[in-house]
C-alpha cells in the first residue's frame, strides 16, 4: 500500500561550494532525488551564470546529431555504452575532440563530393562520346551511301540539264552542335522550345542511357544523350541558354574521329584513377565513423548530462562572495540518506575543504507528489495522472484502479474467447519487453506496449466475466453441469444443450419461456446456458447486467466517499467529516444503497417486486408500498413503508446539513481571529521572532505536524478538500470572503446531490456496453458464420465466411469494442469515482536524474 499516499517530502537547503559545485550536481544527478527549485526565475537564460556553457553544449550537441546522422548514412551501428568509464572524456577534452574530428569529416565528406562530382560527370561524359560518336557514325554512313547513289545516277543519265544541275546545287552552310545529357522527363519540352526558339532551324537527335547519377544531385535520374545541331551564332546563343535552363549537363564533344577515340581513352583512364581515389578515400571516411560510432552513444549521455548539469546551476543563487552556491530542493524524507552518502562523496571528489551544508526548511509551500512505481503499476498511474495530479499526500486511486479498472472493462467485454484473444496478445508484450523496448514501436504499438499490464489484467478479467456470462465468441458453454429450468411442454426435458441446438425438442422454449423445476441444483457458475436462444433471454440477460452495474456504481461510489473520509481524517479536518462525509453517506445510502438492499433480497427470494414502481413512489407517494393493495407484489418485508419514509426524511435533511454549517462555522472560526488579533499591537522585530518560534512550537505540536526535519503536512486547499482548521480560506485578517466560501460550498452540495442520480444512470453504460458486445459477437457468428455452414455452402463460400467472421471479430469486437470500453471504463474512474475524493490539483515530483536525462533526444 505504499502507493496509497505519495511520498513524504521535505525541503531542504544545499550551501555548495563553488569549487565543488559541478561535482556535486553530479553526484546528486546519479541519485536522481531532488527536485531544484529555480531560484533565479526573474533572469532570462542569457543573464544566467552558465549561459556559455550551455551554449558550448547545444553547439557539442549540433556536432553529435551530425555524427549520427553520418553513421546511420553510412550503415554502421552505434555501439551502446557499456560503462560509466566508456568514452569520459573532460568537458573540455571533449568539445576539442568533437571540434576536430568534425573538420576532418567535413573535409572528408567535401572531398568525396568532389570526386564524386568529377566521377560523374566523367560518367556522362563518357555516355556522350559512345553515344554522339554513333550519330556521327550513322550519318558518314548515310553521307557516304548518298553519294555512292548519286554517282550511279550520273552514269545512267547521259545528257542532264546544266540549268537543272545548277538549280538543285546544295548551298554551303556552317553547321554547328551542342552534345550533353538531359533527364528524360525534361526532354519533350526541351524539344519542344528548341523548335520554337529556333522557327526550326534545329536538328534534335537523342538516345535514352538508363538511369547514371546526376553530378549535382548525387542521385540516380533516368537520362537522354542528345545533340542539338543548329546554323548561326543567334542560334547557338539560344540554345545554350535552353541548355541551362532545362539543367541540361554540356560536354566537349570533337568532331575528328581521332581526336574522340584519343578523348575516350583519357576519360577511361581518369575513371580508373578516379575509382582508385574514391576507395582510398571512402576507406578513409569509413574509418574515421566506426571509430566515431564506437563511442557516440557514450559521448551522446555525457553532453546530454552536462547540458542538465549546467542548467541546473543555472537555478542556483551565487552569493555575493561567488564562493557559495546556494540551492533548495525537494527531496523525498526516505531518500535523505542516499543524498547526504553522495553531496559526502562529492566533497571527497573535488577534494573540497569544505563539504556541502544540507539542512531543511521550515516552508508552507505544498511538496510536491510523488509516487514510487514499478513497470507493472507505472501504467494504472498514468491513468489516474492523466485526469490530474493528486493533492500532496491525499490518497492515491491509482491503488484501487489496479482492479477495478481491468474490472469494469471486463463487465462490458466479457466473453471468454475474446479474453484469451487479448491476452495472448498481451503475454506477447509481456514475454517479449526486454526486446521490444531496444526497438522503436511507432506511437500506437508503443502506446499498447506502454500499458500491457492493463491489457494482461483486462484480458484475465474478461476471461472472468466471460465464464460468469457463460459466453465464448457469443457460444454458451456448459461446463457446469445441467440446467434447473426446464421445457414448459416437456418437464422432463432439462438438457440445455438438447434445448439450445434443436428447436423442435421444446418448441415453447422460444415461444413461451422455460419454466423452474423443484428438480436438481441451480446451475453451478454464471449464467444458465439454458437462456440461451429462448424468447426471454434477453429480458432476463436485460434484468441482470442493469441490476449487476447499480450494484457495482453504488459499491464504487461509497468506495470514493471513504476515501474522502481518509483524507480527512489524514489532514484534522472534522469539520468537513461531520458536515460533508457523513451527509453524503446517508444521502447516498439513503436512496441507492437502499435501492442495492432490495436489489439483493429480490435475487434472494425470487420475489416479483417492480422495483422500478417501488423507487419512484417512494418520491411521489411516500408511505404507499402495494399501492393500496393493488400490487401486493411490491411489499417485500414487515415495515417497509415506515422504513422509505424515514429515508426519505433523512435524504431531505442531509442535504442542507452538507450546504450550512461548514461556511458558517468557518465564518465564526474568521471572526473569533479577528478578534484575537485585534487585542495585540505592534510587536517589536524580537517579539516577532518570539511569535514565529512560538507558532511555529505550536505547529509541530498540533495539526500541522512540523518536525525537527522541517516537513509538514500540506495545508488544505479551499472549503471543500479539508485540511487543517477546516479548510479555512485565509490565515490573516481581511483574507476571508464569506460569499465565495457559501458559493463554494452550494456548487458542491448540487453537484452531488445532482450527481448521486447522474452517476448511478451513468454506471447502466455497464449493461448498455455488454449487451452491444454480446449482440454483436452473437450476429458475426449466427449470421455470418453458422449461416453459411447451415445453408449447405461449399468449401470456398465457408471459407471465406471463416474468413470474414476473423475480419469482423478482430477488426471490431477486439479493436472497436475494446477501445469503447477502455474509454467507458477510464470515464467511471475519472468522473463517477474519483471526483467523490480525488482533487486533482497537485504537481507533479520531476528530480533532476541522469537516468531521465539519458532517455530524452539530444
């Protein structure tokens, strides 16, 4: 039951020396127990005496995100870090070493981009010689062929006209070219403008290569080799810039066909060297990143350290002599020990003269809370801290959520087949953590990793809750033996699953009903199969589940009552015990507690009461039971008239006992003050001191509790969350407003009497969910399984109603349904249970540990 109240906390003062200071964060740091408070909250973070070093370590930081993401380029692994000893370096040390070893990768990484460039373009440069020398190749050929032709013509043609000779002479024009690579999804609108620009005066020929890397880039492009042939220097103007601004890559490309065989083999030969380099260097490179990624992940958690380690300096005040730091903290009462072990070994660390004063506070501030958890309760926890931190030392619900979270959701999802579907899910995460937890699981499996203790106890439950609906993927069992109710044409038939599979057996069964034998003993466990199919299944299932869930809100509410009463109980304050505690329990009780009683005796009896019409004309007829002897069903004991009056008389008058007395007796309590302190005059500076030991001698003898440590229980907060002297609102003259305390107190008294009815129609969600469920798994397997099989369907239509049936229940039933009822489940917590006792309005303990700071991102 440690997690019933939080921790005790106490805050204390740490006068550091300035020489040990660094020394000392860290050894506290290790420990991970004290919470800093900021002592310099009016300076900005450049005023702050470590500014610059935090900056040195955002800038190490910058250097360290560059080396990871080189690594991980580079496909090597981060070594993890082994040892405390791993990778130390001085902080010094360490921000030269990261400085240099970033120049010589940035020297690397520039180096490899320039031969990678030169590579490149030496790539396409040789694409540009094979493939353009084959355009001029074909065209010497086609020349040569048309010349061959027209010189056989001339043989044949004996007499051709010299005029007609002379009008058909080919005039001689300078043609020039342009060769290079395009990206092929560039070309048709680079064809397309350089037709335009030119009117036409443009020859285009191009070959795709495939995909080569792009110099720029260093990223693979499909591309074309083309050569743009054009006439005049206008032209060739264009076309250059066309080239540019399609970011088309130009190469020099010869026209002698000796000089581009002589250009060939020197890029060859560049290749060859070049591929030579870009090994040796790439060698080089990957060197120097194994032995960075050896220790990176060391270096990583010391900067981190060091940055946290820094700021938290940062919230320490200097003295005016710089020699002394002085820090407050919280720190837990049981951790008391293992900070003095280590400010001790900090001392001897930094070879200190002095060591560092640690002595406790005398503070009215409210601690913060605190809660010791393991992995296995960490996840209830979140749930109760995700509708608010609790109150310093107020009692923990995240105790009782253990169950009846898993519980709840088990009412409105039992059903043994979907229990066993979720827990060996939930035994996957649980059997595997050690692994999953090394992975990064994206933010839905992570979260469901996160809280697979509750979904191993929601499935362990909802096993429960299946066996006592007698469900399994909507299917009854019968493992408990035979049935007491039997056919009502046929006695003697009492089989249920004779009664269940074949209609034709007990026909009246699901016309009728079945009726009660004297015969045998009462179905062993859970609900009686028998009900199943039957005309009054789910009138009596109906009846159950909402008589089940008021019995379980009512039980759970008084729960949250008690709880109230312990907090009260833990901060003195009996006023809120006798004029709120105790009219909420008759008041509840009263009315629903009640309602619970004649719930119970009607199960027990077998009685036929309608105690729909008994509840409502205990309002609207009180005295009147069997309604002048017309429903003498109603009547279920001796004296239950005179007993609903008086219920209802006490219900009445709580309600102004939980609305009066409190604001006024705190009126008067103000008053009774104000008198006192209007007999004193001015007190001297030495009877101040004298009144301030004195109150505060008073203090550790009564209700606050302030002991020679310093700690002190947390004052209470506002008329309604009790604490000492009742939860007065002010300790000195002027401080109490009477309007606001009667206001405070009206609002509580209608939200509760308000919410003692909407909190138990809210809990029938219980019945509403687990009949959805329950009708739903009913549907997907009668209709789309069994209607299939009973139909006389082939092998594949089986199979693929098999097939949909899975889809339907996991997709559905086991995330849709699960998750509705995870919400529903959270809602009776956070509103129906907890806002009975449960304030809410505390912060959260966040130490200064090494072990959160090495689990945050660089």
């Amino acid at each position: 039951m440690e997690l019933f109240r939080s921790e005790e906390m106490q805050l204390c003062q740490l006068m550091i020396p300035a020489e040990a200071a660094h020394d000392t964060i860290t050894a506290l740091g290790e420990v991970g127990m004290l919470q800093f408070k900021d002592l310099n909250a009016e300076r900005t973070a450049f005023q702050r005496t470590y500014a610059n070093q935090i900056k040195r370590c955002d800038e190490m930081a910058r250097q360290l995100r560059f080396f990871t993401t080189e690594v991980e380029k580079a496909g090597i692994l981060v070594a993890p870090r082994l040892s405390s000893e791993q990778g130390a370096m001085d902080f010094d040390a360490l921000e030269h070493k990261l400085a240099q070893l970033e120049s010589e990768l940035l020297e690397l990484n520039g180096n490899s981009d320039r031969l990678h460039r030169s590579h490149n373009e030496l790539l396409e440069l040789q694409l540009v010689l094979e493939r353009a020398g084959t355009f001029f190749d074909d065209a010497r050929s086609s020349a040569d062929r048309a010349q061959r032709e027209s010189a056989t013509a001339s043989y044949v043609d004996s007499a051709p006209l010299l005029e007609s000779a002379q009008a058909f002479e080919p005039k001689s024009v300078q043609l020039g070219f342009a060769a290079g690579t395009i990206p092929v999804e560039k070309l048709a609108a680079f064809e397309r403008l350089l037709f335009r620009a030119t009117r036409g005066n443009m020859f285009l020929k191009h070959t795709p290569v495939g995909s080569v890397a792009d110099p720029a880039s260093g990223e693979r492009v499909e591309k074309s080799v083309f050569v743009v042939f054009f006439a005049g220097e206008r032209a060739r103007q264009k076309v250059l810039k066309i080239c540019e601004a399609f970011s088309a890559n130009r190469y020099p490309f010869p026209e002698d066909l000796t000089r581009q065989r002589q250009m060939n083999a020197e890029v060859n030969s560049r290749l060859r060297e070049l591929h030579t380099t870009l090994e040796a260097g790439d060698r080089l490179r990957e060197g120097v990143l194994q032995a960075i990624a050896l220790t990176l992940d060391a270096w990583s958690i010391q900067v981190r350290r060091e940055k946290g380690i820094y700021h938290t300096l940062n919230k320490l005040s200097v003295d005016v002599t710089r020699k002394v730091l002085v820090a407050e903290a919280w720190v837990p009462l049981a951790a008391r020990a293992r900070v003095q072990d280590a400010l001790r070994t900090a001392a001897a660390r930094a070879s200190s003269a002095v060591g560092t004063v640690f002595q406790p506070v005398v503070t009215y501030e409210p601690p913060p809370t605190f809660h010791q958890t393991s992995k296995t309760t960490a996840a209830f926890q979140g749930i109760v801290d995700a509708y608010g931190i609790a109150r310093y030392r107020e009692a923990n619900p995240g105790v009782f959520t253990i169950i009846t979270f898993p519980f709840l959701f088990a009412v409105m999802f039992g059903d043994i087949g979907h229990g066993i579907l979720m827990l060996m899910f939930a035994l996957l995460l649980v059997l595997r953590e050690k692994k999953l937890m090394k992975h990064d699981l994206g933010d839905i499996l992570g979260m469901m990793f996160g809280g697979r203790y509750i979904i191993l106890l929601m499935s362990i439950f909802s096993i429960f809750t299946g066996l006592i609906y007698n469900e399994m993927f909507s299917v009854v069992t019968t493992w408990f033996g035979n049935t007491r109710f039997a056919c009502a044409t046929d006695a003697s038939l009492t089989d249920p699953v004779q009664i269940m599979m074949d209609r034709d057996s007990c026909p009246s069964a699901f016309i009728t009903g079945l009726e009660m034998t004297t015969r045998g003993q009462p179905f062993a466990f859970g609900v009686d199969p028998a009900w199943h199919g039957t005309r009054t299944e789910l009138s009596y299932l109906n009846s159950l589940k909402m008589k089940m869930s008021i019995l379980l809100g009512v039980a759970q509410m008084n729960a949250g009552i008690i709880l109230s009463y312990f907090n009260q109980r833990y901060y003195s304050d009996m006023l809120s015990t006798v004029c709120e505690f105790i009219p909420q329990m008759i008041f509840l009780n009263g009315l629903f507690g009640y309602l619970c009683i004649l719930i119970v005796m009607k199960w027990a009896t077998g009685s036929t009461a309608d105690l729909y019409h008994t509840l409502i004309y205990m309002f609207l007829n009180p005295g009147d039971v069997d309604c002048g002897g017309k429903c003498p069903e109603n009547k279920m004991f001796a004296g239950q008239a005179g007993l609903q009056v008086f219920l209802l008389i006490i219900c009445f008058i709580s309600v102004p006992c939980m609305l009066l007395p409190k604001p006024l007796i705190l009126k008067k309590r103000h008053e009774k003050r104000s008198q006192a302190s209007a007999s004193y005059g001015l007190l001297s500076p030495d009877d101040n001191a004298f009144r301030f030991q004195r109150f505060t001698d008073e203090e550790s003898v009564s209700g606050g509790e302030l002991g020679t440590a310093g700690h002190t229980r947390a004052p209470a907060h506002g008329a309604n969350g009790g604490g000492g002297g009742g939860g007065d609102h002010g300790h000195g003259d002027g401080e109490f407003d009477f309007g606001e305390v009667m206001v405070h107190q009206m609002i509580h008294t209608i939200e509760f009497v308000l919410g003692a009815v909407s909190n138990t129609a809210s809990y029938l969600r219980l019945w509403a969910l687990s009949l959805a469920h329950s009708q739903l798994s009913s549907v997907f397997y009668d209709r789309l399984l069994m209607g299939s099989i009973r139909g006389g369907g082939s092998p594949i239509a089986i199979f693929v109603a098999f097939f949909v049936f899975t889809c339907a229940t996991l997709g559905v039933l086991m995330v849709m349904e699960s998750l509705s009822a995870f919400l529903h489940a959270m809602r009776l917590h956070w509103v129906e249970f907890q806002n009975k006792f449960y304030h809410g309005d505390g912060y959260q303990f966040t130490p200064f540990s090494f072990e959160t700071i090495d689990k945050e991102p660089l």
